[in-house]
C-alpha cells in the first residue's frame, strides 16, 4: 500500500512498476528534447552567445524533468535516475533501462544497486 506524506510517498514494488511506463515515457521525452539541445550547443562555437541561451534551456528542460518526478512522490537523484521509495531503501530506475529491476538501500546509493530477486 502506497503511505503519502506530503509529496514523499512509498511504494510496493508493484506500485513502482504499475508507475514506471509513464516515468519511461516522460524520461524519454525529455531525453529527446535534450539531446536536440545539446546537439545544438556542439554546433556552434564556443564563444559564441548562442550557447549561453542553449545552455539555459538545456538545464530547464532537466529541471523541469526533475520536477515532475517530485511531484509524483518520487527522487531524482541524478541525470535520467528515479528512486521509487519503499520504506527501507529504494526500487532504483535509470533511463533506458526496461524495467525497473534495482534495489539499494538509504546509505548505498547507486553505486550499491542490487538486482531484484
């Protein structure tokens, strides 16, 4: 049963895979829309002004990403990663992974990720 504090919520594991097309599908879009971006930026000078505008609306394309999985009780902790909070740890998705198929604990991180069995 998903418990909901405010917009920190926990999820089943259930739960967080029920959740994860959507989050693969926004990732996705944002991924995309970043890309063009950043494809842009390589394609201008350095000194040019250009890339100081592209620069900005690189970061809000993340930081909007960013946003919307906190509003749906989520984390981003880092660039396309989404923990999916459960209690004693987190069920941990990074685009493009297929499914959300990770674990690791408060204090591990990412770099402490566990298969789930």
């Amino acid at each position: 049963m998903t418990t909901e504090t405010g917009n920190h919520r926990r999820f089943t594991l259930d739960e967080a895979r029920q959740l994860l097309p959507s989050i693969q599908e926004m990732t996705a879009d944002a991924v995309r829309q970043a890309e063009v971006v950043a494809d842009a930026i390589d394609s201008i000078d350095e000194d040019d002004p250009e890339r100081t505008i592209l620069g900005a609306e690189l970061k809000l394309i993340v930081d909007e990403w960013s946003e919307r999985i906190r509003e749906m009780g989520l984390e981003a902790k880092g660039l396309w990663l989404v923990d999916f909070d459960n209690g004693d740890g987190y069920y941990c998705w990074q685009h493009p992974e297929p499914s959300l198929s990770h674990y690791h604990g408060y204090e591990e991180g990412f770099a402490g990720r566990m298969k789930i069995q």
